[in-house]
C-alpha cells in the first residue's frame, strides 16, 4: 500500500497528539499512534488510558489504510523533513517514510492490538470559546496540589450556572478563582478535571476555537470539530470554595503590581522558592523582609492602605506566582485583623481572586 500526503497534513496533528502516547513498561503498546487513513475519513488517534485524542485530517484514499507506530519517533522523523510531499509504502510490518534523498523504515505493530476508540455517554452538551477554556486553566491550574495524596486537590474544579463558568484550584494553603460570563446558557453541576488533562488541553486548543464539552458520568469530551479529546474526571466532592472567601476582611492595599513583583524578585535574592517572606501594611507603606541562613533583605513600597497594621508570613512563591496570573495594573489586598485568609485581587475586577494562607511560625 503507497500513499503520497503532504508533510504539513500530519506534522500538525502528530505534534499535538504525540506526547498523550508516552512509553510504560507494562504497556509499552500505548506508545503509539494509530492512523488511519480511509475514504470517508481519515484520524490519528492517540490513548494512554486516562486522555484519549482524536485528531481528524483532511486526507483520503480509495483503500483503508490503518497502521501503529511510535508516536515520538514519528514526531521527530516529521519535524525534520520539509514542507514537500512524503510518501509512505505500508510493507507487511515496516513503513518505508522517502522525502527526496531521505528515507527511513519503521516497524509497525497490529493496529488491532491498540485500545479501541470509544465515545462517551454524554448527559449534555455545553459550549465555550476556545480563549475563555485556556484562561480558566491558566489562571487557576497553577494553585492545584501537587501532592497525590491529596487527589480531588489536583484537579481543577468547573461549574457553569446561566450564563457564568466559574473554576477553582487549590492546593489547601491557597486558593485561585475565575468567573467568565458566557453566551446562553451554562448550566452544568461541578466535575473536577485532572491536572494532565488541563496541560493536553493547553496544547491542543487554540484562541480561536469553538470547543464543545460533553460531560458524561465519569468523563468528560472536549471538541473542536478537528480534535477530540476524552478524559476521566476525579470522583469526589470538592471542598465547599465559597465557605473559604473571607466576608469581613476590612484592611485594604493596594499595591502597583509591577513595583510588588519587583519587590517580591529582591527578596527572593536570598531566600529559596518556596521560603517565607513576611508582608506588613501601615502607614501607607508595604514592608516585604526575609532571612535565610546567607543573611536578611528588606523592601519598602508606598501603597494606599486603609485599616489596621498587619503582619503575616506567606510562601513567596504563591505571591509571586498570584501576581504573575493577575492581569490589572495594581493589585489589592484584603486582610484580616489577624492573620488569616487573605484576598488578593486586581483594582476593580472581582472576577478573578487569589486566596492564600498565611504561614504561622
């Protein structure tokens, strides 16, 4: 069986698809991709169980042409062809890949011992914009827990309520929370999508995409009408996120963001990553000091402030990390009396807030 098809037609799907195919030792098959090439359609398809995705091409041929083969080697073969023709001869169990002077030959395995591609049961379907999915996952993703132990923790929480999505990830220590008007309704009850779901999202949809969700019991199916992915959702009740808003924090600064990150990027100078830095308000004035075992660092920051003086520690990390996701030009903070809760937030946005606990010493 020989086939001609442009490089550009698989390159862009491989890319995408590939790293879902990874190499395990007990199942060494889901390294691969199935492509299949037909006269009605034509997919690459990739499964490692948890993601599976489907990538439709605009390829056809008068026979049924279907074959598995290494996904990252199939990647990396195409990556350094050039955009002209390749051809393909399928020969027993060897794909012969030619480019001009180039050539190589695979071996592929039965396409019938890869995992079958299946569809979800979908209770119903909802609709959003390719560039509000990849903001929600932006903003929030980064505050889930990294700790397997802690599993409904590592997912990002998605709930849609008339014409509003809202998402939720948090890690215990701290919180990060987007709401994102819609249009029409959507109107669905919360599922938790896993972390490595969100990353393959991030790759695989574009701004400009119209993605469809079908959310069935236990999994959840992206569209875009070009690519498909389906993936399991984690199973459990996530904490109640609104309980966590604290109502009655009443001392209030607000910061330049640019001046707080480069604040934050001085002190840093002497603590590692995820040490404390301690941030007090008062008198209009924001105090940023850390020590280490090499020495200490202090930073003063006019800020406005109403409300009493306070003092907290918090990782350095999660602030540097909330102002980074936090798009206006100063960021407020909501404090408590004591330490607590504490809301950071941009100037005039309520839509988008960071929660983080400070750390008691």
């Amino acid at each position: 069986m020989y086939i001609t098809v442009r490089k550009n037609i698989l390159y862009e799907p491989v890319t995408k698809l590939a790293p879902i195919s990874e190499k395990r030792s007990t199942m060494p098959i889901l390294s691969n991709l199935f492509i299949s090439f037909g006269k009605d359609k034509s997919f690459i398809y990739a499964n490692d169980l948890d993601i599976m995705a489907v990538a439709y091409i605009d390829f056809y041929v008068d026979e049924d042409i279907r074959m598995l083969i290494n996904g990252r080697r199939f990647y990396e073969i195409l990556r350094e062809m050039n955009d002209d023709d390749i051809e393909m001869e399928l020969i027993e169990n060897t794909l012969k890949i030619k480019q001009k002077r180039t050539e190589y030959l695979l071996s592929i395995q039965d396409p019938n011992d890869f995992p079958d591609l299946t569809d979800i049961e979908e209770s119903h379907e909802v609709k959003l914009d390719g560039e509000i999915l990849l903001e929600l996952i932006d903003k929030v993703s980064f505050a889930t827990s990294e700790d397997e132990t802690r599993y409904l923790l590592t997912g990002m929480y998605l709930e849609g309520k008339d014409n509003k999505v809202t998402a939720v990830g948090t890690d215990g220590f701290r919180m990060a929370l987007l709401t994102r008007e819609t249009e029409g309704t959507f109107d669905f009850e919360g599922i938790i999508i896993p972390k490595k779901t969100l990353q393959e999202l991030k790759r695989i949809i574009d701004e400009k995409d119209k993605v469809s969700l079908y959310i069935g019991e236990n999994n959840i199916k992206f569209s875009t009408g070009r690519i498909m992915l389906i993936s399991k959702l984690l199973e459990g009740k996530f904490p109640d996120f609104k309980n966590v808003l604290p109502e009655k924090n009443s001392n209030i600064g607000t910061i330049d963001k640019k001046l707080f990150q480069k604040g934050l990027k001085k002190i840093s100078a002497i603590v590692d990553k995820y040490e404390l830095v301690n941030l007090s308000m008062y008198n209009n004035i924001m105090e940023l000091k850390a020590e280490s075992d090499i020495g200490s660092a202090k930073e003063l920051i006019e800020i406005e402030f109403e409300g009493k003086d306070i003092s907290m520690n918090f990782n350095i990390n999660y602030l540097m990390e909330m102002a980074t996701h936090t798009d206006q030009d100063m960021i407020v903070i909501k404090a408590p009396d004591k330490p607590g809760a504490t809301i950071f937030m941009g100037k005039d946005d309520d839509t988008y807030k960071n929660v983080i606990m400070p750390v008691k010493l």
